[in-house]
C-alpha cells in the first residue's frame, strides 16, 4: 500500500505508539483506512495536488523562468519585465527530440526537470543519473556527462571549467575539450581543492574564479595526520568496507589548508603568506555551507586581490584579512571575538568586500541581535547600518553606486511571527530603511541580475503562495501566479494551526504549528507528540512558507494524536540573548 520504503520504519513506530496508547486507553483500534487517510497526507501524495508554484531562476537580460505545474501537465514559462509569459520552448517539439535521444516516448505534458540556458537557446534535462542537452527549436538532444558536469566550476566568461584529477588541480576548455593540469604536487590526502570536511565529502573541486576568469583562489588540504572514518554496508555477499579521512572532537590533528591562488594562464601557484588554516567556514564546519559555492572568500573587480575570514576551530575567532594575488602578501583587517559561536549571517554569508570604495560590509551580535557593520579596510568602525529589534539575517544585494544594501529581516515587524523574513533596503549609514515587502507573511525573494526588479513568493503556513513581479522599490509590477490548493483541499486536507506559547521564563513567546486530526472529535481528548529537532542550527518548523506537507506531521496526526512543533529560544533567528538564557540553563 505504502510505495515509498523509508516509510515502512516510520509506520512501525506509529504502530507500536498508536497501539500502546490505544491499549492503554482502551480506545478503538487503528484501522487500515487510518493509514491509508494518513499516506494521502505525506508528500508524494499531496505535492503533486498544488499548483502554480513559483520557483524563479533569472537570466542576464531581466527575463526569468520557471517549470509550472499545472493539472494538464508542466509548462517551461518565461516571463519578461511587463509580466508578460511565453513558453519557454516548444514542448511538443523538444518532447519529440527527447525521446529520440532516449530511445523511448517522452510526453510533452510530463517533461522531465529541467534547467534553461542563460541565452534561453538550449534547456538541459535531468533523467535518473543521465542528462540531455536539447535546442530549444527542438531539432536535436544529445546526452551530456552528467558527472564532469557535477565535478567541475565552470569560470565566469565560461570558456573554462576546473576539476580535480589525482589530487591536482586541472583546467578543460569548454569548446575544445583540451586539457591543462594547473598544479603538480598534489598527493593523497594532501590535494589540491579537496572537499572533504569529514562529515561532507563529494569529489568536486572547492575554488572561486577572479571575475577575469584569469585566477582562481583555492588551497592545498593537509589531512595526513587526520584520523581514519569506516563504514561498513551490507547487503547480499560481501559488504563493503569505505574508508576516508574524518577529523573528531578532541582530535589533536585535524584536517589543515594552505591557501594558494593559481594563474591558470602560466599557469603558477602563488602560496599565501601565512600559517594554514582550519578546515572551517564561517556558516559551518565546512568550506561551502550553502549551495555549491566557497562562502568565505571574495575577489576584488580587478582580480588583484582576495578578501577571504580564517574561522577558528571552535567557532569563537572571525579574521578577515586580504591577499595580494600576485605575491601572496597577507594584511589583518578585521578580528573579532565571541565567547559563543560566531556566525557570518543566518543562512548565507553577510560580510562584503568593497575594495572600490575601501570598505566592508560586517555582521556580528554584538548589539543582542544580528546587524550589519560599516568599516574601512584599515579596520576601523564608519558606523553600525542596521538597528533595533530584529536580525538582518541575509544581505541580498549591494548597490555600491548608490551605497544601498537589500537584505532580509526577521523580526522587524511588530505584531507578526518572527520567522517571516521580509525585504529591506537601507543606506550605508543606516538612514532610511525601507520595507518592500509589506505582506504579513513569509517571503522568498528572487532578485534580477540587474537588481531591478525580483519574484516576492509570499505564503504562510495556512495560506498558499502568492508571486508577484516587483520593482527594486517594491511597486507591484504584475501577478505571476497564484497557487491553486482546490485539489488538495478535496482530498480533506486541512491546514496547521499556527500558535505562540510562553518559554521556560514566563515571558518570551515561541512560535510553532499545531496538527490535528482532520477527523477530530472535540469531546475527546488526543495525546501530543512534541516533533522536536535539538540541533542549534535552527527549528523544529522549518521554513513558515506555504506547504502542503511538512514531513509526517499531518499523517502521524491522522492515526490520533495532536502534532505541536515549536521553535525554541536556542535558535538563530532570534536574539543572542535568548541563546545565552538557554546556555545557562546547561
């Protein structure tokens, strides 16, 4: 009955739990049909019954694009400036090119995930672990290698993509296919761009190119001394053992990088100045927190010089410093010291450097909350930029002409849930902030290259998504979609109930969502399961936008129990004080 495997484990627990309480209660039985009420409440059954969603990628000329889902089947949409939609290319005759390189049908209703070239001449396709190029005229697809593609960085101009081949670093024309190895004494466990933090590993290249596309910032990764990490999996026959390098709490050698810049031309290795580094990102325990790239590091325009944070092992210590590119001089600019946890921003990293105007843009919690800092690069404080209550939780954009910073804000509206982010614009020097994106909700935004426009995605957890095209001063320009949930609904889905409790001090409220039975009876009374994550990363709700399942939460509610998650104080959203009262406590 239940097609997807993982939940096989799940229903066992619910089983032992629903039964125990059903004994204990002498309550009636959970029923075949309770379950199956339950599974049409998990994601694969209720994703696909809403429709409309807006998931935007921008293309270099204020044009975006997104993959609708509709009833009748998907659409591939561009949609210009005006709000005006096109297809995005001929399905029927892309389908019918597809399905000649895959050697069998594919429907032109039901096309595959997909992604659109920036000129939006060719769209590439994702089936199982292959891949196919097609021209959006739909004369001819070709299968594309799936893997190089996924182990390599493509430069800025994209002429050139670096990869890693036995432990050196190398560089392949794209239109050519030519290759060049950049770096020579790369050895085992002692590479040139290896990404292995231990707990996170994949055979990617870490490195980010110089605009020019003529540099590129990377290191050399010494983990000879790391302790050895194993796993052993089963299956029929033999298992197999896996081994790699994993450094742990307490270790006294961990995993090390020297930072290098290579001029791919010559091509040369320049050594930074310096001791090495840990193996840390500001956001994590890692080199790339966030999507695919190298967080902490950022190149001047000119590509003559490289800002980059040296994070200390137990997250207490930020340096930001600069290299010269060319001979591998390293400055101090900037320290600062927590006796917590330092972060460079919620989710993705706030500082930026601005050599053009010789200055940086800062983050810290100094103040209680996470707010952004103006300073020179000599280190000196300008001036604090955002104030009050509230965390400026990811800088978006910065308009260094008119030395304004698009970021998004949680916290700064009163009366509202805390976990909304909404978009702001503010000065360097602090003055006039601006809200625009005024909606009481959650908001994910998507900002234009240009930086004229952005896709506002607005949505509660009660409420489905809105998208509207929007200017850089907030106007509505048009409505993208609206999420149609009717089908959902009919299926008697019923939304969480959002709530706000007082913490453990009497005073500070959490906020959270409620699950019920859609079948609930107010004359009984229903056990609670509290579905909590621990971890400090963040809560146990998750994002607030609209979602038509939230993990198991509604199912598990379905078989008699009333489901709570409730964001704690512990959590990087809210303020530090809120951390520091729940360190106390411990």
């Amino acid at each position: 009955m239940f097609r997807n495997p993982t939940w096989k484990y799940a229903l066992l627990l619910m089983v032992c739990c629903a039964s125990a309480i059903a004994i204990a209660q002498q309550s009636p039985t959970v029923t075949a049909d309770d379950y199956a009420r339950a599974e049409k409440f998990l994601g694969y059954s209720a994703n696909p019954l809403v429709y409309g969603i807006v998931k935007p990628t921008w293309l270099p000329d204020d044009r975006f694009w997104y993959r609708k889902n509709t009833p009748e089947g998907i659409q591939f949409v561009i949609v210009d400036a005006k709000g005006a939609h096109t297809p995005a290319f001929d399905h029927a005759k892309v389908a019918t090119a597809l399905s000649t390189a895959v050697g069998r049908p594919v429907d032109a209703q039901k096309l595959p995930m997909g992604d659109l070239a920036d000129d939006a001449q060719s769209v590439t396709f994702t089936m199982g672990p292959r891949k196919f190029k097609c021209d959006v005229q739909g004369t001819k697809c070709e299968a594309v290698n799936a893997d190089r593609a996924k182990n390599e960085v493509v430069s800025p101009d994209k002429k050139k993509a670096a990869f890693i081949r036995d432990w050196n670093l190398w560089v392949r024309d794209v239109a050519t296919g030519q290759e060049t190895q950049l770096t020579r004494d790369g050895v085992k466990d002692y590479g040139y761009a290896t990404d292995n933090a231990g707990w996170i590993r994949s055979d990617r290249p870490i490195l980010v190119w110089s605009p020019d596309s003529k540099k590129i910032a990377t290191f050399q990764q010494d983990q000879r001394k790391t302790g050895e990490m194993y796993l052993v999996s089963t299956a029929v026959g033999h298992p197999k053992l896996e081994q790699w390098k994993y450094p742990l709490p307490g270790d006294v050698d961990v995993t090390m990088i020297e930072r290098v810049v290579i001029d791919v031309d010559s091509p040369k290795v320049v050594r930074f100045q310096m001791p090495p580094d840990q193996h840390r990102g500001s956001l994590c325990d890692h080199l790339v927190c966030r999507g695919t790239e190298w967080d902490d590091v950022q190149w001047s325009p000119d590509g003559s010089k490289v800002a980059f944070l040296s994070t200390s092992r137990d997250h207490k210590q930020e340096n930001l410093r600069i290299a010269d590119a060319n001979t591998g001089a390293v400055r101090d600019v900037l320290e600062e010291k927590v006796p917590t946890y330092y972060e460079s921003g919620n989710g993705a990293v706030n500082w930026r450097y601005l050599p053009n105007s010789n200055e940086i843009i800062w983050y810290s919690e100094r103040d209680n909350w996470g707010q952004l800092y103006l300073y020179d690069l000599n280190g000196k404080l300008k001036n604090q930029i955002t104030t009050g209550e509230g965390q400026a939780a990811q800088v978006l954009r910065v308009d260094e002409k008119a030395r304004t910073i698009y970021f998004l804000g949680l916290g700064k509206e009163k009366g509202r849930d805390p976990y909304f982010p909404h978009l702001y614009r503010i000065g360097f020097d602090g003055k006039n902030q601006q809200l625009l994106t005024p909606e009481d909700a959650n908001h994910d935004i998507a900002l234009s290259k240009s930086g004229k426009y952005f896709v506002d995605s607005y949505s509660k957890p009660d409420s489905p998504q809105i998208a509207l095209l929007r200017d850089e001063n907030g106007k509505p320009d048009a409505t993208i979609e609206k999420a149609d949930i009717s089908k959902l609904v009919a299926t008697g889905w019923k939304p969480p109930i959002p709530i706000v409790v007082k913490a453990r001090d009497g005073a500070t409220d959490l906020y959270g969502l409620m699950f019920q039975p859609t079948k609930l009876d107010p004359s009984k009374k229903y056990p609670i399961v509290n579905h909590v994550y621990p971890g400090p990363q963040g809560g146990s709700v998750g994002t607030r936008a609209f979602s038509p399942a939230r993990g198991d939460a509604q199912a598990l509610a379905e078989l008699g129990f009333v489901v709570v998650e409730i964001d704690g104080m512990g959590n990087p959203s809210r303020s530090k004080k809120l951390c520091s009262f729940l360190d106390s406590i411990f």
